[in-house]
C-alpha cells in the first residue's frame, strides 16, 4: 500500500489545517485493493502502514480524522482487536476515529481525550434493515479545544429515515450510553445528546 493509495482529503477549517483518512478491514476481494497506480480501496490489514501513514499525516495537520470499515456484523460491541486497533490509531496522531461494517450502533469511548465511535450503524441502506440494524444517527463533532461528540438518532422505517419521537431520543440516549466505555450521554434538549468522557 502507498500513500498516494490512501484516502485522504485535507482542508482548512477557521484557521486549521484537518486530513480525513479512510481506509478498510473488510474487503470482498484482493482486487479491490488500490495498488500502485490503480484505484480502489485503502487496506487497514497492514496496522504498521496505517500507523505510518496518520504520523505523516498529522505531522503536517493540525488535526486527523479516520473513518475505517472493520469489525464484525450485527454486534453492538466492538471486538477487544477492533478497540485496541482504534487506540493505536489514537496514539499515532488520530484525533478522532470513526467506524463502520457491523451494520448496528456500537459503543463509544474516549482514549487520551480522543473520541472512537466504533460504529454508526446504518444510514441508508433499504431492504436490509430491522431491530437494531434500523436504528441510526448523525454525529457531529464539535472542535474546541476537545473534540467532543453530539448524536442525532433517527430510525429507519419503510426504506427512510425518520425522525424519531421523544420516547425514542431517550431510549437511544441510553442505549448508547449503556454500550460505550465510560462515557456519560446528556441531552442537548435539541433531539440529540452529547457523549462525555465520565470524570
């Protein structure tokens, strides 16, 4: 994997220089790898060149967001590999690390005051979702001197999202702080709540 293979997308941002990275565990086919000058995806197998490419990266940025598509499907728990993999990330420079695959929510945690939201879940994706794989969210991040995590749930019903009732907002409020790692989920009063690191 080279570099120039990589995703990566850098823009300035109130004075900031920020790099989105994005690469990907789960891959149908070899073929779909980007190898020299051929398109295709970001492989996120080889840890040391992933590791590699976010020091360079945030050597030259003031801030680095990963989005990866790893772990295991319809679990609402990150596999022990999958968290260990986030914090190393974390450790190379990430700022904030981002995932998906599993196809439902999946825990969030804080690692050295940096947010890892294992997996948003589905956003659209029709015909294959019910129970817990229906149920969504946006996240923001929201960039002070922290990085700190907002989420918007909705739910998918009949093929589209929908925003959901109050009852709702609070059973998922819940739900999600229940499923991450010591963090805490305070309404915003706004249909969504922000996710804490727990002091």
């Amino acid at each position: 994997m080279r570099r120039r293979s990589v995703s990566i997308d850098r823009n300035d941002a109130r004075g900031r220089k920020v790099s989105f990275l994005a690469f990907s565990r789960v891959l149908p086919t070899v073929d779909w790898y980007a190898v020299g000058n051929s398109p295709g995806i970001a492989s996120g197998y080889q840890e040391d060149r992933v590791v590699d490419i976010i020091q360079k990266e945030k050597a030259e940025n003031d801030l680095v967001f990963v989005y990866i598509h790893w772990g295991k499907e319809k679990i609402s728990h990150p596999e022990q590999y999958i968290r260990n993999y986030g914090k190393m990330m974390v450790d190379a420079g990430a700022d904030a690390v981002v995932g998906s695959h599993p196809h439902v929510l999946q825990g969030v945690e804080y690692y050295k005051e940096k947010p890892i939201a294992y997996s948003l879940g589905n956003f659209l994706f029709p015909d294959y979702v019910s129970g817990l794989s229906a149920d969504t969210g946006i996240m923001n991040f929201v960039v002070d001197d922290k990085i700190t995590l907002e989420f918007f749930p909705y739910v998918i019903l009949d093929n589209q999202i929908v925003g959901p009732s109050d009852t709702y907002i609070e059973s998922q409020r819940r739900y999600l702080e229940g499923i991450s790692y010591f963090v805490k989920a305070e309404s915003l009063g706004n249909g969504g709540f922000v996710l804490l690191p727990k002091q």
